[in-house]
C-alpha cells in the first residue's frame, strides 16, 4: 500500500511539476512574442513623417487608433506600426522606450512628448518633423502642426525619444570609420548636424566648434565673461567659447583675439583633449617622424597617441599642421570621453 500511494504521490508531483512548467512556458513566450520592438534599420525619419501627414485634419478620438478617429498616443502607435515598430500604447508607457535625445539633436520621426497642465506626467506625445514643429492628434483640432517650443505646448515640452535607427545624419552611413563617434556623441547633444540634415564629416573643423564640444562633454558652465575682441556677445559660440578659456582649455593669439571660425589643426586638437581629460604619457609604439621633441605639442600628441585617442597615417607621420575634420575630431573625442 505505501508503495502505491508513494507512486501515486510521485506521479501527483510529476503532473504538477510538468503542469507548472507548462504555464512558465506559456507566459515566456507571450512576454518574448508581445514585448515591444524600438527600433526598425528600414524606416527613416522622412518616410514616418509622410506617413502622419497623410492624416492631417483626422478628428481626435478618446482611444481611437485609426484613421477613423485617434488619441495622441493612438496616432504615434498607429504610424509606427506600419513601419514595423511596435510600441506601447499610452504616451507614458511610450516614454519609457526608446533611445533618449537631447532637444538640440532632434531629428524627423523622433517623438515628443509634454506633460499635463499641472506638470504631472507624461500627457501627450507626437512626432517630430522638423523646424521646430511636431504633428500629432490633438483634442481641438484633431492630427495638426504645432511649435514644440513655443505656443500651447511650449513650457511643456518634457523630452524626446528615438526609435530609429538610421534617424541619423545623411551622410554618415553606419559603415563609416567614424559611425560610433559621430552617433555617441549626437546623441548625449554634444555635436550637431548641419540645417540640411548632413553631418558634413568632411569638413574642417572650426576652433569654436571644437570650444562648444568640449565645453559640452565636460559639462561646463556657459561663461558671460568677454575674452576676445573678435567674439562678440552675439556669436552663437560666445558662452561656450569662454567657458573653455576660464577652464584653460583653449588660448587666444597675442592681439586678444580668438580666429573663431578659423579651421583647426591637428596638434592644437591633441592639446584641447590633453588639457581637458589628463592622461598620462605611457610607452607608445607610435613615433612620428614629423613630431619631433621640439615641437610645441609633442607631449599632448604623444599622450594621446599612447592612450589610443589618436592615430596617425600609414606613412608614420601625425601632420600636426593640417586641418582636423568634423570626423576626426568627433573620433578623438569619442575615444577621450570612453
């Protein structure tokens, strides 16, 4: 009898056992099957936004998510479904998706999203489109164009969300030598784009580009203090400009002057960098025939060659007197900041 019952209560525990299993199972693959995918390598930011626009004028429906009718998180949910992107529905649940992007580097297809009147969570959410403006399913006018900065919506902008992948500059592919730099650094607002959505990566760097980039990844205080007679107050790189001199990052020439929009070399990049992050000199295998001990930036050039920062050519030269690119400067950042 105590053998039966004994086989009766293991095969009792062996059905529950497979039974528990089972409804583990079950639940792991509804949570793998629905949990929401943020990103889509095929969409583009232009293509999101031709598809919103198509529902300009569509009435304002509570929990509507058609073309019949939608809610403000109905509409974003609607559109990025088609272009494979599954995200949650309610803006406060859409909030916490994706990739977060500073105000400064907002790109078409991002979303937006605005707090309540008493800033109490997240309210209301739409797409960015460009110039300062979003699309989305208001309450008054239904799918319309409005300001993200100013207006109704102004002081209640909370922040912005990426969900796309190639929601990126033009002209920098995801192959390109510099892609992770470039890609880094954009998206904590540290650099910019140009007005026509280009990084322009080709392009020489300008001494106050490379002021406003450091400043910014190291979090400096924007600086009213005039240093130079050829930066005035209203030169858009003035605050940043100072804020780098009083952090002795960057110098002027002998005639208080700054040359702003001068082009940048080489070896004055490796000293910003130096000054900025301190690394020690280590053992480097880099020896650059064209860096001799006597130049002015040979320890700045060395500290960073031997920390992997910066490299030189293939012909073991360093060519501390030519212009830096966007690219490069953007690498060697990228490299000091990881």
């Amino acid at each position: 009898m105590r053998k039966n019952y004994q086989s009766i209560h293991n095969q009792e525990v062996y059905s529950l056992g497979r039974k528990f299993f089972s409804v583990v199972l079950a639940s792991l693959l509804v949570m793998t099957i629905f949990v929401p995918h943020t990103y889509a390598a095929s969409a583009s930011g232009d293509e999101v936004i031709q598809r919103a626009k198509k529902h300009l004028g569509t009435p304002y429906e509570w929990s509507g998510e058609s073309p019949h009718g939608f809610d403000c998180s109905g509409f974003t949910y609607y559109v990025m479904e088609k272009v494979g992107i599954n995200l949650s529905r309610g803006s406060y649940d859409q909030y916490k998706q994706g990739t977060s992007i500073a105000a400064s580097n907002l790109q078409k297809g991002d979303l937006v999203f605005f707090s309540g009147t008493h800033k109490k969570g997240i309210s209301h959410v739409g797409f960015y489109i460009g110039d300062g403006k979003m699309i989305s399913a208001t309450k008054s006018r239904g799918v319309a164009v409005d300001p993200v900065f100013s207006g109704y919506w102004g002081d209640k902008y909370t922040g912005a969300k990426r969900f796309l992948d190639n929601s990126f500059f033009s002209d920098v592919s995801t192959d390109y030598w510099a892609y992770d730099g470039i890609k880094h650094l954009n998206d904590e607002g540290i650099i910019n784009g140009l007005t026509d959505g280009s990084f322009g990566p080709t392009d020489n760097v300008t001494r106050a580009q490379v002021a406003k980039m450091v400043s910014k990844s190291l979090n400096l205080n924007s600086s009213s203090s005039s240093h130079f007679k050829d930066v005035s107050s209203s030169h858009w790189a003035y605050g940043y400009i100072n804020a780098a001199v009083e952090a002795g990052l960057v110098n002027g020439y002998g005639n208080s002057t700054f040359k702003p929009d001068e082009d940048i070399t080489r070896s004055e990049i490796a000293a910003i960098v130096n000054r900025a992050f301190e690394f020690s000199s280590k053992n480097s295998s880099n020896h650059f025939k064209d860096v001799k001990s006597s130049h002015w930036a040979y320890d700045d050039v060395y500290a960073l060659a031997s920390n992997s920062i910066a490299t030189g050519y293939n012909d073991n030269t360093f060519r501390p007197n030519e212009e830096a690119t966007r690219a490069e400067f953007s690498a060697f950042l990228y490299r000091a900041l990881d």
